[in-house]
C-alpha cells in the first residue's frame, strides 16, 4: 500500500502509467493484497491458484475497491500452460521498458478477463539449438466503450537459435478487435465462420459493416520482433518491436517506425548497477511514403467502428506515449506521432555491507510531440523523470521512497513525492 502527493491535481506520468492500472493521475492512497497457491496435481501437471484485490481513492477510479487478479493456471510438464480469468502480463527487461519490450502490449492496463495457451520454449534438439515458443489468447473487453463487449484475439509465434552465449529470437505478434455491439450500427458479426476470418485475417463479405466487407474483418494490429542478445557475466540484449496495422506496414511501408531497446544486465550480480536500458520509440513515418501525407495511418485508431480504439477502460494497451481523449472527433486515441528517448536503470546504494543496501529504479524520458491532430491533450515537448529508492528490506517489511516529475511545455511543471510498504509472508 502507498500514498502519492504533488503540487498539482495530478501526479507526473511514472506514477500512474504502467503500474498495471492500479492508478491514475489522481490516486493519492492505493493498495493491493495478492495471494497464490501453487500445488502439484501429478508428476506432469502443476496447477497455481491466485487472486489480489486493489484500492485506489482516486474520484476517476470508478469502483474503488476491485478485483485486479483471479485466475487458475495449470502447467504440463513445465512447457504447455492454460490460463483461465484475470492475471496480467509478465514483467519483461527488469520492468525498466516504458513499453514491457512490446509495442502494442504494454502494463498500462487492468488485466482482462480471458484465456491463454502458451508453448514455452520447445527445442527440437538436446543441445537447445533451435525452438519454437507460441501463445494462443483471448480477451473480453469491458462494456462501457463505443463497441460494447468487443473482443481482444492475440497469438503470437517464434523462432528460437541459440548457439554458446548467443540467443535470437525472431517473430510475430497479432492482434485484432473484433465481436461486440455497438449503438449506430447493432451487433457486429459473430460465430465460427467469422471468428476464422479474424483469426486468418479475411475480409469481412456480407454481414460485415461498411468497410470490413472488402477489408479485414476486425481492427488488426501486430508487430515483428526481433530480439538478440549475448551473454557471459554481462548480458547484452537488443530487441527491435516493427509496429504495423494494415497490410502496407506489415510489409515495412511505414518503416522505422516501431521501438528500439538496448538491455544491459549484471547476470553475476558482482556490482552495484543491476540493469540499463535505452530506448527509442518512432512514430513519425505512419505509411507517408507509400498512402501520401494527407493519408497516413492513425496508430491505435479504427475510425469505422471501434471508435474507443486501442484501449481498456480508456488506458492505453501498447506504448503509454499515446493518449486517451473521449471527447477527441472520429477517432480516440490522441497524440500519436512523436519520438522518444528512454533511460532506465536499476541499481543499489552501499549501506554497509553488500547485502544490506538501498535497491533504486531510476527512469527518464523525453517525448517530442507532432500534433498532427489537435486535441485538449496535445503536447509538443515533454519529459519525465522517476525515481524509487528502498529504504527497508524485509525488516520485516519493505519501505520504499519515490518521487517524480513532468515538464510539458506551456503547462506548469508537475512534482510528486510517494511513500509505499509492502510485505511478502511466503
């Protein structure tokens, strides 16, 4: 549990965006209790148990009191896994990504209520040479939005090489909106045969809506990832996220836009920085070359049918760079085009011995805006700043100092100080 204060009505970026949807730029005290059990069912079969309810006190909350995990997972022989409810994403790169190394997948969101089948890594060979990984994902998105109950499909599939201290990892991650019922045009098309052309990715025919009959059925989107990485005592890993939305990106129309990471992490822990990383993100070109400039694509947007984009009880569900504007014309999704740096670090102040010391995320970034489409939340040139610094380990709880900042031009700059305990019994 914590508690945020700032000079202003809202706190600064960091102290809301990708924190799993647990806050918002206005929370002041939060908590939340997790629980999960795991138990071996056979020799093959492990099945894990869990749940954490949140609080937030912020007026823009909604409930303030809700359900944020409640699933079941049951693991084959370390490999295959089946999820079932709410549980959110993994913690990728030491949780210093702004984007959890995933363009269009980030933390910024509550967890979705779904299921996921995943193919852990699986190596054809004794010496794990070569592998593939795969996941299989449904989602079920909330009903206040302009398409209600709209649903959220996602597989992905890699090819894995890993030869001494270097691993490639190379693939495709898909996404598509589709299902749902909206007010101006009724119920969107459903069943098998439909359910098929969005997974296939298939113009929609009759029963689809105005454009989705000659185009794919469903708002599409994906990324290629590419992710290298060499490792001895020092691990060095880039990761490369290509973003596309329609068939003219997913053949590089809109290149270099995507995300760019360079990960550096301490594998033997011997010194007191932990891991670095330093990002780009890029998303100026949009297709310009290849659509023309007066016909570039709008990330994030569908503006024939799922109006409220690509969100989750209006937060972003990739990059948190881009925002939400309910009140913004045609489309929701706003501040669209821009380029950012990234810094993040974690490391450890020396107390008095190695294994008595103060742990310290440090996370900076600069966002330059474009502002191809005006909105109430257009920005130009921003940057935010956040720093965490572990007072107390485990004696007997932990206690963490935060504090942050954000400076947009022609706003008035944003301070924030947080204080939050936390405490592990298993």
């Amino acid at each position: 549990m914590g508690g945020a204060y700032s000079n202003t009505e809202e706190l600064p970026f960091y102290f809301y965006k990708n924190t799993k949807g647990r806050l918002s730029d206005q929370s002041e005290f939060y908590g939340t209790l997790m629980l999960d059990y795991s138990f071996d069912i056979s020799r093959n079969f492990n099945m894990i148990l869990g749940g954490a309810a949140s609080y937030d006190n912020s007026p823009i909350a909604g409930n303030h009191i809700w359900m944020d995990e409640l699933y079941s997972k049951i693991v084959y022989k370390n490999q295959i896994s089946l999820t079932l409810g709410r549980k959110h994403q993994e913690e990728n790169l030491s949780g210093l990504s702004a984007s959890n190394a995933n363009f269009a997948w980030s933390l910024n969101t509550r967890a979705m209520p779904g299921l996921q089948l995943t193919l852990d890594p699986f190596y054809f060979d004794r010496f794990d040479t070569f592998g593939v990984s795969a996941s299989f994902e449904q989602y079920l998105l909330e009903k206040d939005r302009s398409v209600s109950r709209a649903q959220i499909h996602h597989k992905n599939f890699y090819l894995l090489y890993n030869r001494k201290s270097w691993a490639i990892k190379a693939g495709i991650e898909h996404y598509a909106m589709y299902g749902g019922t909206s007010e101006f045009y009724g119920e969107a098309p459903s069943g098998l045969q439909n359910y098929l052309k969005v997974f296939f990715g298939r113009e929609g025919g009759s029963e689809a809506i105005g454009g989705e009959r000659q185009n794919v059925i469903g708002n599409h989107l994906g990324t290629y990832v590419f992710d290298i990485s060499y490792t001895t005592n020092v691990k060095y890993n880039f990761v490369y996220n290509h973003f596309f939305e329609d068939g003219s990106s997913s053949k590089f129309s809109n290149f270099p836009d995507g995300s760019y990471a360079l990960y550096i992490e301490d594998v033997d822990n011997r010194n007191l920085w932990k891991a670095f990383i330093f990002e780009i993100y890029y998303t100026k070109n949009r297709s310009k070359n290849y659509n023309g400039p007066e016909n570039v694509e709008q990330y994030f947007n569908n503006f024939l049918f799922y109006k409220s984009g690509w969100s989750y009880q209006q937060r972003i569900l990739g990059v948190p760079f881009f925002d939400f504007d309910s009140s913004a014309p045609r489309g929701s999704i706003v501040n669209d085009e821009f380029i950012a740096y990234h810094l993040g670090m974690n490391a450890e102040l020396a107390k008095y011995s190695r294994r008595n010391t103060f742990p310290l995320r440090l996370l900076l970034t600069h966002v330059n805006y474009s502002n191809s489409r005006p909105s109430v939340l257009s920005k130009s040139n921003v940057f935010y700043s956040y720093l965490d610094i572990g007072l107390i380990q485990n004696n007997p709880f932990n206690l963490n100092i935060s504090f942050g900042t954000e400076f947009s031009e022609g706003d008035k700059p944003i301070f924030a100080a947080g204080l939050s305990v936390s405490k592990s019994f298993f």
